[in-house]
C-alpha cells in the first residue's frame, strides 16, 4: 500500500507528524515533509527505481520498458520537472 501524501478532503499535501519505532516503542513527533519521491505517483516512483537498477541508463531502460529511447527520454524529463516543482 502506498503512502497517502494529498489529502483526500481538500487535495493540499500531507505531512508526517509522528514515526514510531515498533521494537523499543520510541515515538518522534513534530511536523515533517514526505521525502520528494514519496510524492510522485507510484509509476513513478517504479521509474526511478528501475532507471537506478538499469544504472542510469536510458538505453537499458528503453529496452527493459520496451519503449523507444526519445519515449523513456521524455518520462525521464517529466519526472524531473515535476520534481523540480516539489523542491
């Protein structure tokens, strides 16, 4: 199951106000941003996942996704942009 990041309510971005260590019981609370990839949809987040387990090559990528190469080019580029906006 993904991680929610937009509220379902009002579609603004969530925040993580607590974690919980489930072997000691620690509890951190405070108000914390998702990490950036934890924000992108999850056909995204398998991109960069793949890409980094194709080492970053785009040629491998194209193959393994059996796209063409200005096809994967183009996800790629999207995905930076939209990460580009998050930061």
């Amino acid at each position: 199951m993904m991680l929610p990041c937009i509220c379902p309510s009002c579609q603004s971005p969530l925040k993580v106000k607590s974690l919980r260590c489930e072997n000691c019981k620690t509890e951190v609370s405070g108000l914390y941003e998702l990490p950036v990839i934890s924000r992108l949809k999850p056909d995204e987040q398998d991109f960069i996942l793949r890409f980094v387990k194709c080492s970053g090559s785009l040629k491998e990528m194209a193959k393994h996704l059996n796209l063409s190469y200005p096809t994967v080019r183009n996800l790629l580029d999207d995905i930076i942009l939209k990460i580009n906006n998050y930061e």
